[in-house]
C-alpha cells in the first residue's frame, strides 16, 4: 500500500515525562514498598505497549490491566512481566489466565471455583488477588462474604492467593474520614485473611490519591495510574505533586480565513464575528476526542500565545480566533493539550471545563489521532 502521510493532527507521548511522574511516585514508596503501574485503558489513551516498555526500561516490572484482551495485547508485544487483571475473569477465560500466566483479580466465590476446575485439570496452580471490598461499594468481598469463603479458599489447591487488596472510594480527598474507616476495615480483613492460614505475599491499597495522601504500612505494592500520565487524582493535591503532562496533542492550522464582521461560525451560529477575524481552521473535532463542550470555550498555544476556540466543535474541525497572531499562517502547529512555549493546557484544565476527571479526557483522545513517542528510540 502507499504510504501516504497523516492528517496534520496527532497526539506526542512524552516519555521523559512519564518518567518524571513515575519518579514522583517513587518517591512517595516507602522503602519496602514496589510500584504496580496502572496501564489498563491503553495506558490511559497513551499507548499500553509503548508505555508499558517504557515504564519496564526505567525498572517497573509489575503492571495492572482492566481486561484479558489487554492483557493479551502486552503478552502478544513480548512483555513477560506480572501482569494483574483488574477486572477479573470471566466465564469461559479460564484456560487463556493459565496459558499467558495471567494474575486475576478474585471478585467472588463462583469465578474462583472456575478457575481452580481449570487449574486442577491441568494439574497448575494460579495467582490470583483477593480483592475485599473495604468500602468502596463497587466489587470485591465485602466482610461477611469473605469470613464465609475463607475456609473454601483455602481448600482450593489450584489456586495461590499471591495478593491481597482494596480500593479507595476517597482517597482524592485528603481529609475523608472514608479513607480511615477503609483503612481500619481493610487490616481488620486482613487479619481474617492471616488467621484463616492464607499468607498473601503481596499487599495494596493505594491508588495515585492513596500513594500522595496516605500512608500503608502493611502495603508492599502502591498501584497508581492517572498520576504517571501527569494528571492530578483530586483537587486537592494540586500543590502537593510535581506533574508533568506526558500527552500533548497538536494539530496543524489546514486553512486562515479572514472573516468579515457579522459572520456566523460553524454549525448553529453560536458565535458571530464580532469585527473582522482571521480564523484559523484545525483539522479536528470531537470525533478525535476533542469535545464538544469546549465549543466556544477550549484554547489552544500558538506562536507562544493562547488562541481560543470559536464556534460549534465538530466531528473532524474546530475553528480558533487567531486575530492577534499576524504570522499565523496554514501549517503552523497549535498545541490544544500539553505544553507548549512555557504555556501549557492540562487535561485537569480540560476536565474543569467538562465537569469530569483527567482520566476522561485521556481515555477519549480517539484512535484516529496516532500516537507519536518522544524522545524516539
Ligand atoms: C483497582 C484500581 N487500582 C488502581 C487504579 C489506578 O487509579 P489512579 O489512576 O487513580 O491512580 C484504578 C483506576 O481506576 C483501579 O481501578
């Protein structure tokens, strides 16, 4: 096939910076403590293999998914180490944890029963997590379930309980009496865990909140995941870690329109030319991620100046006002999330405006945008 070259718009992953933010979390580690690098998502939208390999070249070797199709993914590009599936696994999966050597997360008493018939049918022992529910409301055993499970577990001789774990509900708020109380129950199930005879080796609580804001004695693993990607997990924290965004998404003026006074813009006129414009036309839209909330209100970095979206988003375009930017001219690159000429837009910005988490923002960038990774190897 031709090799043709891409529409001017793409998405840089900044290696260098991921391994800023991993160090950051390094450095909140206690000493006996190892970091579980969350990279299910696509590596939060950056890129599960490329980020996964950068993050084992600077000396992770334990890394958590959602899924088996992304824990497969990471198998299939050649990475061998721990791999945790967060969202457990399900009916007819079995066989697939054992042949790629895959950790499940233990939800409840059926999928562990599934998987020891499998394991004991080929004559295997699989590591599993348990995963107790400490307040979180989601998944997981909550205390009854487990004290009831606990004496079949241990006489499931296909299984190895390698981990025990939990999740924060408000870990994002550094105040929360939540988190205590989480932190209280979650010792409290492990000392079930103990006295029933099941010595899990490793132990973890702490998301990216939990890593930045509380503390985890018992924990010998910490498992963060928005803040290596340079988001911030809450508010709060906003002067307590050192981030730096690791994605910047850039796109390439396609078209300078001057515009006289009065003219409507993009779809539904919601913006009319208050005197004569030049306008700046992008070459994309929320089918790209970019939503289309921040009609009329996102910004881009151009030339050094900050440049704001005029007009409906569409599917494939935005328009910006580039009035004030005489050398704005066709080709020219617009950052619209990263940094760019000691400016820079945060995917906290963008989730200010959208009422949303950084997370969001990072999981929808689409995957037509490539991903390009710096510095390249
Ligand atoms: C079970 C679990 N652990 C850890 C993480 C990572 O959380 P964060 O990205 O807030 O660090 C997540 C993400 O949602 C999760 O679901």
């Amino acid at each position: 096939m031709m090799n043709y070259p891409h529409r001017p718009t793409w998405a840089e992953i900044d290696l260098s910076a991921l391994q800023h933010n991993l160090q950051q979390a390094v450095n909140l580690c206690s000493t006996k403590q190892r970091l579980l690098a969350v990279v299910k998502a696509d590596a939060y939208g950056h890129g599960a293999v490329p980020v996964t390999q950068a993050l084992q070249s600077f000396g992770i070797c334990d890394f958590a998914v959602a899924t088996l199709e992304e824990a497969l993914e990471l198998r299939h590009a050649g990475i061998t180490d721990n791999l945790l599936v967060l969202g457990s696994c399900f009916p007819g999966q079995e066989g697939a944890f054992l042949q790629y050597d895959l950790m499940p997360v233990l939800l409840d008493r059926e999928t562990a029963v599934r998987l020891n018939v499998v394991a004991v049918e080929q004559s295997r022992q699989l590591k599993v997590h348990l995963k107790v529910d400490s307040g979180m409301g989601r998944v997981g055993f909550l205390p009854r379930q487990l004290q009831e499970f606990l004496p079949q577990l241990r006489q499931l001789d296909g299984l190895v309980v390698e981990g025990f774990m939990s999740h924060l509900a408000c870990g994002d708020e550094l105040n929360s009496t939540v988190t205590t109380a989480q932190q209280g129950q979650f010792r409290t199930m492990l000392q079930m865990v103990r006295e029933a005879g099941i010595k899990p080796r490793e132990i973890h609580l702490n998301n990216s909140a939990g890593l930045s804001g509380w503390e985890c004695p018992e924990c010998t693993l910490s498992r963060p995941g928005i803040m290596l990607y340079g988001g911030l997990p809450g508010a709060d924290f906003s002067t307590k870690l050192d981030l730096q965004p690791v994605m910047q998404l850039r796109s390439c003026i396609a078209q300078i329109r001057q515009v006289p006074a009065g003219s409507g813009i993009s779809y539904g006129h919601s913006y009319y030319a208050p005197d004569d414009m030049t306008v700046a036309v992008m070459p994309i839209g929320y089918a790209d991620g970019y939503n289309r909330l921040l009609s009329n209100c996102g910004q881009g970095i151009l030339h050094g100046e900050r440049v704001p979206v005029i007009g409906r988003v569409c599917m494939d375009w935005i328009m910006l006002d580039v009035s004030h930017i005489p050398a704005a001219a066709v080709g020219d690159c617009v950052t619209l999330l990263g940094s760019a000429d000691g400016l820079v837009i945060t995917g906290d910005d963008w989730a200010e405006q959208l009422d949303t988490i950084p997370y969001e923002i990072f999981c929808r960038i689409g995957n037509r945008v490539p991903r390009r990774y710096l510095p390249e190897s």
